[in-house]
C-alpha cells in the first residue's frame, strides 16, 4: 500500500524559504517518478515540478530558479526547497506519484499548508 505523508509547511514571510519533505513507503522508490503538485484556494491543483528515477527534473515556469525538487532514494524522500517565497505560492503542496514511470499521478499524500504573508 503506497503511503505518501508530507510535512514541512508553516508560515513564512516573502521572500523567505521553507523545506518540504514527503517520506514514501509501499513501493520501490528509487524506480518511480515523483512529484510536488499544489493548491490555492479557489484554483485548480497544478503541477510544481516532478523528478524522475534518474533523477531529471521539471518545473512549472512560475518556480523556476526559486524552488529546487530533489530526491534522497537511501531514505525515500522527496525535497522541495522553495527560495524567495512569494504569496501567491500560498497553497496546499500535495507529494504525488504514479508508482511507476507514468506522469499521471494517482497517489497522493495529505497535503501541507504554505502561507507566504506579504
């Protein structure tokens, strides 16, 4: 059973950083795609940035050269180092994954509130 469980959230001021993290059990991690996708309230859930087995990355073009996704396969965790935090990254960040090499993730954690205050 694949558990996905996010932490890492808080508020902080623009222009500031925060770390997530997403811990992943039930599946063989270093194989599969991950990703951090998020929430604001009122909007669709999108995409934030994926990163691959191999470790290749890609970012929606409204976080690049702030937030940087990684990946420590030893400890099956997923990072997402947001820099420069702006309030409209407020949002629930949810950690994702398709369990495989698919880019449609239909495995989801909880989520994370981020409150960026302005």
């Amino acid at each position: 059973q694949v558990q996905l469980v996010e932490s890492g959230g808080g508020l902080v001021q623009a222009g500031g950083s925060l770390r997530l993290s997403c811990a992943a059990s039930g599946m063989i991690f270093s194989n599969v795609v991950m990703g951090w996708y998020r929430q604001a309230p009122g909007k669709q859930r999108g995409l934030v940035a994926f990163i691959t087995g191999g470790g290749g990355t890609t970012y929606a073009d409204s976080v690049k050269g702030r937030f940087t996704i990684s990946r420590d396969n030893a400890k099956n965790t997923m990072y997402l180092q947001m820099n420069n935090l702006k309030p409209e990254d407020t949002a629930v960040y949810y950690c994702a994954t398709s369990k495989g090499t698919s880019l449609i993730f239909n495995y989801w954690g909880q989520g994370t509130q981020v409150t960026v205050s302005s």
